[in-house]
C-alpha cells in the first residue's frame, strides 16, 4: 500500500528490468508564450512527422515478446465518494493509443483514445471527436425497430459526449494537430452506479496514458444534496432525493466544466458543492498521476508546432490601427465585415505580396566583407592624383528581402491578434465593443402574444440577441418517449426544443437534424424552466416550448430561458416564479493587458467577448436562487474566488433582467388560449380501468369514435385523463365512463333503460353503457306473463329497480316493484328507508359541473359514490383542465 493523500491500493505488476525506460512521468508542458514560439512551416511538418509512439525499435522488440507470453495488465482502484472504482489496462484495445476499462460496481466503461498518422492543416479548433455509447445489452436489453441495433447517438448519449469534450479541450496544447478520436462504450450496467460521471474519468485517464502532450490529467465526478449532506457519484436510488445535480470535471488544482440543476439554491450552497468535488477530483487525478508514471506513453511534444514568432509582430504592424477601429464598431454584422476585409489585406500582404518590416524598409548597408568595388573607367579623376594600386570602397544600397508566410499561419496569428486587442479595450480602457462597462446589461425587450393561433408566444430580445419561444399544450399523446440505457421514465411531459438557424448570424448553412450544440443549449434551457412548472396533477398537461433563435450575438440559450419563460406564462401554464438566464464572461489575465492582475468579469457577454475570454458560465434563476447552470473554461484552471465573484455577479444581473422581463408590452396573458385542448381528469376504482379499455381496447375506442375526443389515458392507479376539442364531446365521454365505472347499489333506481336481449326466462337490460342485468319475467309485469315477448321486445324502454346483486356480482332487477299495483307497505316501507336512489344516464343529472376562471384548483373528494367530477370550462376565452374524485 502506497503512502500519501490519496491512500490508494495500487495493483501494478512489477515491471521486468528491461522495461523500466518505458515508464514515463507525465509532464507538465505550459503553452509557451507568443514570443517563445518556434517557428515551423506545413511543408517541414509534412517533410518529417515525428515519431508517434514513445518506445524505440528495441523497446518495441520487448514489448512484442512480453505480449507473446500475454498482455500485461496495470490496475489500480481510487477511493471515490464512500467506494472505489477499478482502472485496468494494458489487456484490451492494445492497438489503440491508450485505452482503459472503468469498474464502478457492477457499471462497466470501456474508452480509448487514437490519434491520426499525419498531422491535420494548423487551424484555431483542436481536431477532437468524442463518441459515446450505451448499449443496451449492458443491461440485458436489446433496441427495438427493426434493426435490432444501437443507431443514432440518443440526446442523453449527445449531451455526455459534451460534458467530455468540454474539459478535455482545455488541456490539449496549442499547436497540436492530429486528429484524436475518442470512443467509449458502456459494456455493463446495474442500474445503481452511473456511467456518465465514470466516462469523463475514463476519457481522462485514456488521454493520459496516450501520447498526447496534454498539460494535465483531467477527471470527473458527480455531487449530490441528500439529507443537507454532499455526496459524490451518488447511486441513482440517492438521487432520487437529491437537491441538487452537478457534473464536475478539473484538474489537480483547478476547475475546468461544471453543469447542474437544482432546486432554487443558493450561490454559497453550490460553491460549496464545488468545493466538495474539487476535492475528490484531486484525490482522482494524484492516482492517475501513479498509473501513468507505471504504464503511460511518452508524450509528443515534439508535434507540436506554431506560427514563426515574428509573425505576431508584423500582423500587428500591419493592422494595428485598423484593428483598433474595426473593434469599435458596436453593431455585429459591421464590425464582423470590417475585421473579415483587414483580416484579407493582412492575408494578401504576408502570404501573395511579402512583408518588409519597418526596421529594414530603410535599407541595408553592404559592408566590407560583402562587397569591395574596385574603380571602374568611368569613376572621375579629381587633378590627375590616382595611384595605380588605389581601391575605392563605396556603400551600396541593397533592396531588403520581402517575407512570405503560409496563409494558415497568417489566419492563426490574426485571430490571437485580434483577441489580444480586444481583451487590452476592455481592461485599459474599461469599455467593451459595444460601450458598455464590464458589468452592465444590453438593452432588454420583450412582447407576448405574437402568435393568434399558438397557445403560448414570446419575442425576448437583448442587445442583438433574439430568441422567439413558442408554448403547445398538449394530451399525454404529445408527451416525448424515451429509451434510454439509464433513465427509467417512459416519457417526458414537459420538453423544450432549441433551434439556431444559420440565418441568426447572417449567413448561410446546413439545415438538418439538430447539431449536438443545439441539443445542449436546448438541455440547459429545459433543466432550468423545469422547476418553475407546477405538478402534473395540478395541470395535466403536456408541455412543448420551442426556442428559434432569430438573431444571435452570445447567450442565446439563456435568452430561451427568458423567453420561454414569459411563453409559459402567455399561455396560462401556473408557473411558480418568473426566471431569467444570464451569461458571464471573464479576463483572467489582466495584468498582461495593463490590468491589476485580478481577473474581470463580464456579465452578458457577446459572441466575440465569449471566443476571446477565458470563461463562459451560464446561470439560470431568479433573485433567491438558482435553477440550472453550465461553465466552460478555455484556460487551465478557474480557482473558487473567481468562481463566487462571477455567481454573485450573475445574481445581480438576473435580478434587473427580471425586472426589464416584468415590463413585456404586450404582457402574457396569464390565460389558457381558446385554441389549447381541454383536458378532463377523473378518479375510479382501479379495477374498474379494464371496463373503460374493454377486450382489446374495443371499448376505449368506440368511446373515442363515438364522442369526438381526441384521446383517452387511463393509468393503473384510476387516473384517467380526457383530452378533447370542444366541450360537447367532453361531456359525452365523461358520461360514458362515469356510467362505466359506477358501483351499483341495491334499492337504486334506473329510469329509460334499454331491453338489450330476451330470453324465455326474462329481459336483459342496460342500465348504463356496458352493464345489463337481468329483469326476470316475474319481475317484468305485475300479472303473470307466459311469455316475456308477450308485453315487451327488443329496444324498448323501461325503468327498473336493482333488487338484487349476487356473490358473482350479476345484476337482479325489477320493473314490477316501481309499478303503482305494487304492494304498498313494500312502497312505503322502501320510501321511510331512504335508501331508494334514482340513477339516470342523462348527462346534466349524472356529474355535476362546476365553472372556474383563469385559477386552476385541484378538487377535494366529493365521497359521491358516482363518478363526480368538478370541471373548469371554458372561460370568456380559455379552455382548462378538470380534476375529478374518486368512483365510490
């Protein structure tokens, strides 16, 4: 057992002597300045590649006969939370750069890392994929459709190779162009211990192991409130009660990714949180520090390649004037265009024209040892005096050399060149691009109800970004299925769907499936409206909330918080508190950039202010709490300090975004919309469901057929739901299933009943829609009958009286008892008991109505042994849901 902070149980194998040179402690390789930088060109990369694997043709020879005998296998558990997780390696995927398998439980994670041949072109964007999977048979499962196999990534799968490649980008070195994949798959799963925290450990330890020159090990967990405790990779039974869902990923010393969602909690309960996986990330990362220094592969650092430093200083010779112009323009598109047109003449003069920097622009003089000129015929011969040895030495003006430099390159130092400029405005100069001060908001403005015939719209603008967010209420045929590895819901009654056209920038572009951008934004923006909504027993509807950005310039997922916030209300859904989305940006650096050195915080940052910062954090809430939030680091390392300024600072800016959303002209309406469905909600016996849906759902559907709804819903518990167009249909299929679900009691009284069938023994009729009993001949008439056709056929009319109900549940009824020859004291008696109850199936006499407006209550027992319900109708121009009591 190791000694140390971390106490971990190491399961190495030790290594034969031979192959001691192959252990390879990971380095730490800062990026180095812009100063610093070595220059290289594409066609020196491409001429000469370097060497991918860190092992010699002799070590490889070594490594080839260790294998022969069987792969050798390097293990290690780290303590995480109150267990441990299994790391191995060395045994499968050999062929990869680095691969690893991830024991938690009985979840079992498989994840490599592969790196390209050859270099890719230099670019601004790491060549980084991450792919993961769940497979179903990881949990004894197989996936429907006819294929029978995994296909498309699912959104859960999309949003944990986010929160993968979120953390890992950071760490990888500028300058670093291959191509790197990486795959994970999850092989086993027990339904206890979550895969997605496991993967970003998994991805980081790959990575680590890897020849990739990354700066540091990376790892991720998992933080729960339970029982005002933090717990970390909480099983899925504990996070059930959780308070609070937060993904943490960093490094030893430093936060690079946090997403979560909670319930309103406050700044210092999160930070607190963060504090708490900080510290079992560090314990995680010191452990993979140890398997690196047994297993790992030696880093290529001798890949990574930059732009010739003196680039830097002729693009800023170049453009630097004109840079600082083009960066105060305040409208995006102009701005954009100003910088796209300098960005081609510095192309056109570093990589067509050449460059002659200031310094040899004044010329070069020749010296002795370049050029001794001897007199030529022509030289003038001041009075005669040339002796004939005389050597006449004169400076000679040579043309400087003009610089061509590889357009990629040129790009690369414009780009960090422009970001450098921007950075220095605001920190010197205290003003952003658009002239307003670090912490001050863009101008907000907001209107509702700009769609006749949406049940629900809003138009949220802030600055030069717009989002347009549309609300659908729908049955529980709306509702959004899911069939995912982990979460157990069938499917999901509130869901929102974000959409950025390329039209929201002002250019043109794919338009298909949703990109893995859209579907995090639209994750984000759900989690963080989700806790405003009321309990589905309250308001039974499903709920749709589409976001179309309109127009883009940063933070347009929490501009579909703000939106769809004020879409909700516009279309009547009871919300519990008005919540509002912010963006915050940071300058970590300042002193670089003639700061203090403390870092600046930006709130509602920009797209530009967001490429070029170090931070973009999203936070979602009202003034007391939060509900949803998200942060991505593009340097190594945000400290706790930084992190609690940025959150208080937020706070601040939701409250006044609150406060400009409270001033929407025109307001919601706060009213369901005339065009929404109703929806009716009633309570029977739950072994009474199975009279509704009938042999095969015959019964269900000729309720449907018959009365115009457009659906029927009925749960094992009782709950069945309604959902129709108008009243009228409504109040048909209520009637059905009340007279369905009713409990027959003896002495009640059936008025206008239909003989269905007769039989020589008696007629048999229908006292509600699918119940008949049987009126025996004796019963039928107060004379004697020979024959029950003899008074009575097929489709008459009576009313009858249940006299009787046998240990098989078989109705007994009896018309003769309500005819007036009947004997009286059997009259009177029945009329002193109180017992009698007349039952009809008209529908006005059978559920009792009560009428509300715009307020949505949910209704007390009524103890009525009918199917009573309480509905709220439509309103001068809102429909509403209805809830209903329980069939006696």
């Amino acid at each position: 057992m190791l000694a140390g902070p971390a106490a971990l149980h190491l399961l190495l194998p030790a290594p034969p002597p031979h192959r001691l040179h192959l252990a390879f402690a990971l380095p730490q390789h800062p990026a180095p300045p812009l100063h610093a930088r070595a220059a290289c060109s594409r066609r020196a990369r491409r001429r000469a590649p370097p060497q991918r694997h860190g092992v010699s043709r002799a070590s490889a020879a070594v490594a080839e006969e260790a294998s022969s005998s069987g792969p050798a296998k390097f293990s290690v558990r780290i303590p995480v939370g109150d267990r441990e997780i299994l790391v191995e390696t060395g045994h499968i995927g050999r062929q990869a750069s680095a691969s690893v398998m991830v024991t938690d439980g009985e979840t079992v994670l498989y994840c490599s890392v592969c790196l390209s041949d050859t270099p890719n072109d230099p670019s601004d964007f790491f060549p980084l994929s991450v792919h993961y999977q769940e497979r179903l048979s990881a949990a004894g499962r197989t996936s429907g459709g006819f294929f029978k196999r995994e296909g498309k990534a699912k959104d859960h799968e999309v949003l944990v190779c986010r929160l993968i490649d979120r953390p890992l980008r950071p760490t990888m070195p500028n300058g670093f162009y291959y191509e790197t994949q990486i795959l994970s798959w999850v092989f086993s799963y027990d339904g206890i211990h979550s895969p997605d925290c496991l993967a970003i450990t998994a991805a980081g330890i790959a990575v680590a192991l890897s020849e990739i020159p990354n700066k540091q090990t990376i790892a991720g967990v998992r933080i729960g409130l339970i029982n005002g405790q933090f717990v970390i990779n909480p099983t899925t039974e504990q996070m059930e009660n959780s308070e609070l869902d937060l993904m943490m990923a960093g490094t030893d010393s430093a936060i690079l990714m946090i997403e979560g969602y909670c319930d309103f909690l406050t700044e210092e309960k999160l930070l607190e949180a963060v504090e708490a996986g900080q510290v079992a990330i560090r314990e995680i990362c010191k452990a993979i520090d140890v398997l690196v220094q047994n297993c790992g592969k030696k880093k290529m650092v001798d890949a990574i390649n930059f732009p010739p430093p003196e680039l830097y200083r002729h693009v800023e010779d170049i453009s630097g004037d004109e840079l600082v112009k083009a960066l105060q323009i305040k409208g995006k598109i102009p701005r954009r265009k100003a910088l796209s047109a300098l960005e081609d003449k510095v192309i056109t003069i570093l990589s067509e024209q050449g460059y002659v920097s200031k310094d040899s622009s004044l010329g070069v003089t020749e010296s002795l040892d370049d050029i001794v000129e001897d007199e030529d015929e022509d030289e003038v011969i001041v009075d005669g005096e040339v002796d004939e040895g005389d050597v006449h030495i004169k400076p000679v003006s040579r043309k400087p050399p003009r610089q061509l430099f590889a357009e990629v390159d040129v790009k690369l130092v414009f780009k960090e060149v422009s970001s450098k400029y921007l950075r220095r405005r605001i920190v010197e100069g205290g003003k952003r691009s658009d002239g307003r001060s670090p912490w001050e908001l863009r101008p907000i403005n907001s209107q509702c109800g700009l769609l006749p015939r949406a049940h629900g719209s809003a138009l949220f603008t802030r600055g030069e970004t717009q989002s347009l967010a549309v609300v659908t209420l729908g049955g529980y045929q709306m509702a959004q299925r899911i069939d995912n590895l982990v979460d157990t819901e069938d499917s999901k009654s509130f869901y929102l769907q974000y959409s950025f056209p390329p039209s929201c920038v002002g250019e043109v572009g794919r338009i298909g499936a949703p990109s893995r951008r859209e579907i995090g934004h639209g994750m984000l923006a759900e989690r963080a409206l989700e806790p405003i909504l009321p309990p589905e027993e309250d308001f039974p509807y499903t709920i749709r909330v589409e976001s179309t950005i309109t127009e883009s310039n940063g933070s347009s997922s929490m501009a579909s918080v703000c939106g769809g916030c004020l879409a909700l209300q516009d279309a009547g859904v009871p919300i519990k508190f008005p919540v509002a989305g912010i963006a915050m940006g940071l300058v970590l650096d300042t002193q670089e950039f003639g700061g203090d050195g403390s870092p600046l915080i930006l709130s509602d940052i920009t797209g530009a202010e967001d490429a070029s910062g170090d931070m973009d954090l999203k936070v979602a809430g009202n003034e007391s709490g939060i509900t949803a939030f998200q942060m991505d680091i593009k340097v190594v390392g945000i400290t706790l300090p930084v992190m609690e300024q940025a959150l208080l600072q937020a706070r601040d800016g939701r409250k006044h975004i609150l406060n400009e959303m409270s001033k929407s002209s025109p307001p919601p309406s706060k009213a369901l919309s005339r065009h929404a469905p109703l929806i009716h909600v009633m309570k029977v016996k739950p072994n009474k469901v199975n009279l509704i849906i009938g042999s095969g759902g015959k019964t269900i559907k000729s309720i449907i057929e018959e009365t115009g709804v457009d659906a029927i819903d009925t749960g094992d518990d009782g709950m069945v739901k309604i959902t129709a167009r108008d009243l009228s249909s409504l109040e048909k299929s209520k009637t059905i299933i009340a007279n369905l679900t009713m409990v027959p009691k003896v002495g009640e009284i059936y008025r206008n009943c239909e003989i269905k069938s007769i039989a020589p023994y008696g007629a048999f009729v229908e006292i509600a829609p699918g119940r008949e009993g049987l009126c025996h001949i004796s019963e039928l008439s107060s004379g004697w009958l020979a024959k029950a056709e003899d008074a009575f056929k097929v489709g008459d009319r009576i009313d009858v009286k249940l006299i009787e109900i046998n240990d098989k549940g078989q109705l007994r009824l009896s018309s003769r008892a309500l005819l007036p020859d009947v004997d009286s004291e059997s009259n009177s008696k029945q009329q002193s008991s109180g017992s009698t109850k007349e039952k009809a199936p008209q529908k006005d006499d059978l559920i009792k109505m009560t009428t509300r407006r715009s307020k949505r209550k949910q209704s007390e027992p009524s103890g009525a042994e009918n199917a009573t319900t309480k509905t709220l109708e439509k309103s001068a121009t809102a429909p509403a849901t209805s809830k209903g009591s329980e069939t006696a």
